[in-house]
C-alpha cells in the first residue's frame, strides 16, 4: 500500500512537471531575450579606444607607395624604406589623456631583424625591432607602449635604422587591462 502511494505521488509529480515544462521553457527564453529588471549584477562592457592610420596617408619621405605584395590594408603600403633619411610620419589623435600602445603593421622578407626609430613630437622614444617575416606578403606587428600621452593631436615619426621592411599602417589603442596582463605583471 505505502509502495503505491509513493507510486501515484511520483507519477503525479511527473505530469505536473511535464505539464508545466513548456511554460518554464518560454519563460527562460523569455529571461535570455530580455534583461532582468531586478536588482542583480550587470555587466559593464568598455570598448576601448582604436584607431587605424594607414601609411600610405601618412607623410613619408624617400620611401614610395605600393601595391605589389598580398594582404595589405588599405589602399597600399609604404615600400623601399631601406635607407638613411627615410621617414614615415603619422599624424595621430588622441582622444582622452593616458596610456596607449602603437601597433605598427609590417612585413620583412629580409631574412634580418631590421629597427626603427620612433619619434613621438620631436623626442626620441627607443629603437623599435621590427622581426623577419615569412616573406613580403606575411605581416606582422611591432609595438611600442606610451605612458601618459596627453589627448591631442600628436605626429609619430618612424626613421630608417638598418635592413629593408614594408609599414603597411599604424594602430593606437587604449591600454587596458586584460587577463594576459596580469599573468605577465
């Protein structure tokens, strides 16, 4: 007798659940759809701040524009910066006071670590390594950090230094914290 009862209770738990799965269904989909209106913790999402210079638009002296190499953006790419006095300079907005980090996008099918000065305004900031590729189509990024760029407008200037290399374009982003950061501070 207790074996049966504890049966029909079971059984009538069941259909009610059953019954009831439909409507809890749409109501979580209803939940994922629209954002709770409790007081429950939100997630705050910051884009940062990017911009993308392409060196081709930016003054350059003793190199020359192209376009015969894949995988550039833009319209072309500077090429031929392989001597003394050439010179690419980007003229950049920065949007709020802080730090930023510069991407500058290149190729080097040189088979040699080639290196450039970087100038920000008229002060030297270091000799910035710009590493073999794969060859003219492969590119890759060599980036410098800037602490404390004021906003503004601001030129970065990189000079020839040693060994030929292609600038396809230059990237200032916002510095921000990021998982990776803190496994490496």
């Amino acid at each position: 007798m207790k074996n049966n009862k504890a049966l029909s209770i079971l059984l009538s738990a069941a259909l009610i659940l059953s019954l009831a799965a439909p409507a809890l269904s749409s109501s979580a989909h209803a939940e994922e759809a629209a954002p709770a209106t409790t007081n429950t913790e939100q997630r705050v999402y910051h884009r940062y701040s990017e911009t993308k210079y392409e060196a081709e638009s930016a003054e350059v002296t003793g190199a020359e524009i192209a376009t015969d190499h894949l995988g550039f953006s833009g319209t072309g790419f500077i090429a031929n910066f392989d001597a003394v006095g050439d010179e690419i300079v980007f003229t950049i907005s920065v949007p709020t006071t802080g730090d930023y980090t510069i991407y500058f996008r290149y190729a080097n099918g040189t088979g040699h670590k080639a290196y450039g000065d970087i100038f920000l305004d008229v002060s030297n900031q270091e000799s910035l390594p710009f590493h073999s590729t794969s060859g003219w189509d492969s590119w890759e990024d060599s980036e410098i950090g800037i602490t404390g760029l004021s906003s503004g407008t601001h030129s970065v200037r990189l000079s020839f230094v040693d060994y030929a290399i292609n600038i396809d374009s230059a990237l200032l982003e916002e510095r921000h914290e990021s998982v990776r950061s803190f496994y490496l501070s």
